[in-house]
C-alpha cells in the first residue's frame, strides 16, 4: 500500500453486479450518499459471463431452427450456423469484457465507485484493498450492503482438481468452439449450454446425477430432453461421475457408471453458492458453523439478523441478491435490490422502524410466492410460483390443470409445435398458486401468470382476461376451460 485514506458515506455496497448496482441507484435517489467496492468489472456477472453471454449463445441457434420449421423459410435456409459470427455477436453483447459504460452510468447517477476489494472490519466499516496499490477505510453512516454474488460449486471428484476444466465463466467466454464437450450437470446453465455448443457445432454429452431439470414439472423436463437429443446431445441421466483424467494429448477421459467418454473440454456447471469467503464477517460475529458454508439470515428487507451484541442492536447490515441464499437469479436479486434499498432510506429517515409488512415497498414478499424463471433451451421452459407437487408436499388443497399447448397460435409458430403448460389451482380462495409453461417462446406468456399470482387474481376475474387471437396465450382459455370455467 502507498497511501491510506479514510472516507465517510450513507452506505456502503461491497458487489458492483445489478444488485449492487440497484441498491445504490436507489439510496441515491433516496437522497443518501453511497459508494460501490468492486474488484472486478462494473456491472457483474450477468452482464459479462452469465445470462446475456449464455443467452447470446442460444439465440443464433434458436432461430435457425425456428426458420428451418416454417414452410417457406425453411426452403431458403442453406447453410449452418457460423459459429465465428455467433461468438463476435456474444461478444458485442459483453461490449468485449470492458465495463466503461458502466462506469459512466455510476459516475452519472452520482455512486462512487473504488476499485478493489472490500472487506468488513467491524460495524459500519469496510476496508478497501485498492487495484491502484491503495487503501481506504470507508465509514457508513447507515448500512453496508452485501451484494457479492455467487461462486460457483465445485463437486468432490477424483482427479477433478488436477483438471483445467471449465466453470460456466469460462464456457459463456469461450474463444472457439470445442470438438467435444462434455457437460456435467443437469440443472439451468447445463442445459442451455450443452445446447448451445452443440448447435455452434461441438459433438456434446451432458451427465447428470438425477433427471434433467429437477427443480422443473418432468413433463416440461421431457421436452428439453427430446430437444436436446434431436441436437445430437448424448444425455446420460441418474448416472454418477466417478473419475476424470487427463490424457497425454490434452483431452480428458471421464469415467462414468459402467463406461467411459472422452472430451476435448470439460464444463462442470453444478450449481452456486453465496461468494461470502474473505468478506470479514467473522469480525462481527458471523462465522461458519459446523464446516457447512455461511449462510447469512435476514428479514423480509435484506437485513441480517445477527448474534446478540452491541453490533446488531442497530440495523446496519444487509445481503441481498445471490449473496443471500435465496433466490439465485438476476431478476430477483434485482427486485430484493430496490426494495432492499428503499428499506435503507426509509429506516435513515425514520419512516420504517422493525421489520417491513408483506407486499410493501421495503419487503422481498414476492421471494415467498411468485419466483419467475426461464430455461431459455428450445424449447423453453418457464415457471412462477408453485409447482403441483410443492404444493401437495406443503398440505395445500391444490388442483393441477394440465394439458398440450395446441391453439392456433402454436401452429402458426410451428406446423410441429410440441408444449405443455400447467396451473395450479388453490381450491380454498380460487386464485392461481403457480404456472408452468413449455414450448418454443413460451417465456413470453410468463409475466401474465406472474401477475395473476402476485395479484392474487381470482379465477372467475381471470376468465375475463381474454387472450388475443390467434396468438399461444390462448393456452390461458384452454386452461381455464379444463378447469371448469
């Protein structure tokens, strides 16, 4: 260190990504000062190795295939996907891993920014190990505000460690396409990338530990499989990794249940988990318990609820985004980011004393309820709320409706078009619990079943909402009309 300087703000955010980034947008606004510590590029994962490279990616593949579908396009399609193009246009996408003009729209909306790392050091106070050779110790006046992100998780596997394998950073940022590439992992960003290889041309084989998408309806899982397969993907599914070893001409030998594949590179997409390692929060009390990973406890506004000390008996702490454990999707850590900021302004000017109500501006209520998500595969698959059998497991007087998704609107997609969606139905107050969707550009159809659910809508209202003809929210009538309506 050359120089250490100490500077004072409202609040402090350890995480530039979009939760960082919003939660200090909105104390700004609120008429707080803030500053960000980040050590690596301004706008986070999502903005530079996850959801927009990951789904500029599959996009070049998902309109060939919807082109090549349609009578009369499919006539004019020649050639195959130009996997160069496609990278170049992913990298646009990332503006080329450089942060400038996210930087300017921190700079604009008045939120300082060091670059470096942060470290709490006791309450309201962050250090910060500078790029630049310097230190800062920063002193908050109301908060610090975890919002660090997500690692992601590494399974224990003989000979893994010894192997220079990819982690979905790397896969998002790849340089070329590989011959063959092997995915292990069944969930969200297996899928999406094992077919976004193989459509930019790698021969691909995904190994999962149970089924595919196991967090999904299976009838939805089904059809990403069938989709995968007819892309060439060889899915090994309930099947264990016992090994992987490196061979002499750089390739890796993986050995499964009863065989063995061989691959050109090795992606290991097995889930995430909080990035709270070296954030200095054993300093005020909060440590790892039992060898299990930290997991930090909040109220419905982000805050944390700590040990019994003189360092909790204020609120000062907050988590929110993947950093929190909750909900680990961009989205939602976006939507726990305002609310979580509002929290901080209103608590600064005594408007918010306690714990925040449900469904008010300061609370995360919709975490408990209706969590939209999207598997952006072709076909895709998208979900809010409850599914059928969550909902049975918790007691709770539920009908599923179910069915194909075949309206016109389909079929002017598609001549063979495959979906299926389903609701489910609280029979107690006749309101929507939760809807599932799966289909070519069903994500579409989401947010209306989000804000049926949010809106607690009841069914005999809901039949009013007519949908337009001929689009594929007719599934909507169609789901009605099964359920009695």
């Amino acid at each position: 260190m050359t120089a250490e300087s100490s500077r004072e703000y409202d609040v402090i955010v350890i995480g530039a990504g979009a939760v960082g980034e919003n939660v200090a947008d909105r104390v700004v606004r609120g008429g707080l000062s803030a500053v960000i510590v980040e050590s690596e590029l301004v706008g986070g994962e999502c903005s530079y190795w996850a959801c927009i490279p990951s789904k500029a990616l599959l996009r070049p593949g998902s309109v060939l295939h919807a082109a090549q579908g349609i009578p009369g396009a499919a006539e004019a399609i020649t050639g195959t996907i130009d996997a160069d193009a496609a990278l170049k246009h992913r990298d646009w996408f990332t503006n080329n891993w450089q942060d400038g003009s996210q930087v300017e729209w921190l700079d604009s909306a008045g939120i300082d920014l060091i670059r470096g790392r942060g470290r709490i050091t006791g309450p309201r106070e962050v250090h910060a190990e500078g790029l630049d050779g310097n230190g800062y110790v920063l002193k908050a006046r109301h908060a610090v505000v975890v919002a660090t992100g997500s690692k992601p998780t590494v399974p224990e596997i003989e000979g893994l460690a010894d192997i220079p394998f990819w982690t979905t950073r790397e896969a998002t940022a790849a340089k070329e396409v590989p011959n063959r590439f092997a995915v292990l992992g069944g969930g969200v960003a297996g899928v999406e990338l094992a077919q976004a290889f193989a459509r930019l041309g790698s021969s691909v084989t995904l190994v999962a530990r149970g089924r595919l998408l196991s967090s999904y309806a299976e009838e939805a899982a089904d059809l990403v499989l069938a989709g995968l397969r007819a892309d060439g993907v060889a899915v090994h599914l309930h099947t264990d990794v016992h090994k992987v070893e490196k061979n002499d001409d750089g390739s890796v030998t993986v050995a499964l249940d009863g065989t063995t594949l061989v691959a050109d590179q090795l992606l290991v997409a097995s889930g995430r988990h909080p990035a709270l390692a070296d954030l200095g929060l054993e300093s005020v009390g909060l440590e790892a318990q039992n060898s299990k990973p930290l997991r930090l406890t909040t109220d419905a506004s982000g805050l944390v609820e700590g040990p019994s000390s003189d360092d909790f008996r204020s609120p000062w702490l907050y988590v929110a985004g993947d950093a929190a454990g909750k909900v680990l999707l961009t989205h939602q850590g976006k939507y726990e980011a305002r609310a979580t900021g509002d929290a901080i302004v209103a608590r600064a000017k005594g408007e918010l004393k306690g714990s925040p109500q449900p469904w008010s501006a300061w609370a995360h209520t919709a975490n408990n309820h209706a969590v939209p998500s999207v598997v952006f595969t072709d076909p895709e698959v998208a979900s809010v709320g409850q599914g059928l059998e969550q909902a049975l497991l918790q007691g709770k007087n539920v009908t599923g409706v179910e069915l194909p998704i075949n309206v016109s609107g389909s079929q002017l997609y598609s001549p063979d078009y495959k979906g299926w969606a389903q609701i489910v139905v609280d029979e107690d107050r006749k309101v929507i619990l939760g809807a599932t969707f799966a289909g070519p550009g069903v994500s579409e159809l989401l947010h209306s079943a989000t804000i049926a659910i949010v809106g607690e809508v009841p069914l005999d209202r809901l039949w009013h909402a007519v949908p337009s003809y001929p689009t594929i929210s007719e599934v909507w009538l169609r789901l009605l009309e099964k359920y009695g309506l």
